[in-house]
C-alpha cells in the first residue's frame, strides 16, 4: 500500500542545532529511493508502506547512534484505495483550486 508521509523528528537533548541529526536522517531517507520533499519543518516522504515506516524507525536508530539521547517525532500519513495519488498531484489540485478562484 502507498503511502505519502509528512515526518517531523527533534532530537533532544543535543543542544540548540539539531541540523546534524536532521541530515543524517535525509540521508537515510534519500539512501532508500523514497520520493520526498524536505521543507522547512520536516520531509514530505511517498513511497510504500513497509519501506517509509523502515526508514523512519531507521533514522531513529541513527539518531540515537549520533548521541541523541531521546527523540520526539510527529507523524502525519494517509493512505487512499480509491485512486493512485502522488504529493504533486495533491500540491497541483490545491494550486488549480486557487488559481480558479483568482480568475473568478
């Protein structure tokens, strides 16, 4: 099953700049040939079921393994049955709807 992710992870208590741990878990992420989209509070990640929740729990490990001594990570994903959808799709649909409504 596919499914398109948005992963949020805060290493604590390992100072004020986390951005080590940020890019050793990108790293991770773009090592396993998932579709993602990194922004400024977290990655946008497509790919299947299996595969992205292995890579989260794997950026986890890697983190703890960097020194971090706990991690707080939010989670938002959603699966559809209906039709395939990408995070493009869902980005252009929204992006249709407001030009619409800015030619009304």
């Amino acid at each position: 099953m596919n499914v398109i992710a948005d992963l949020c992870v805060i290493p604590m208590g390992v100072g004020v700049s986390v951005s080590k741990y940020v890019a050793e878990c990108e790293r991770i992420l773009r090592e396993r040939n998932l579709k993602l989209q990194l922004h400024a509070y977290g990655t946008n990640i497509e790919g299947e079921w299996d595969e992205v929740f292995a890579a989260i729990k794997a950026c986890h490990e890697a983190m703890h393994a960097l020194g971090a001594p706990r991690i707080s990570s939010t989670l938002r994903f959603g699966t559809r049955t209906d039709r395939e959808q990408s995070m493009e799709d869902k980005v252009r649909s929204v992006e249709q709807r407001l030009a619409e409504m800015e030619g009304d």
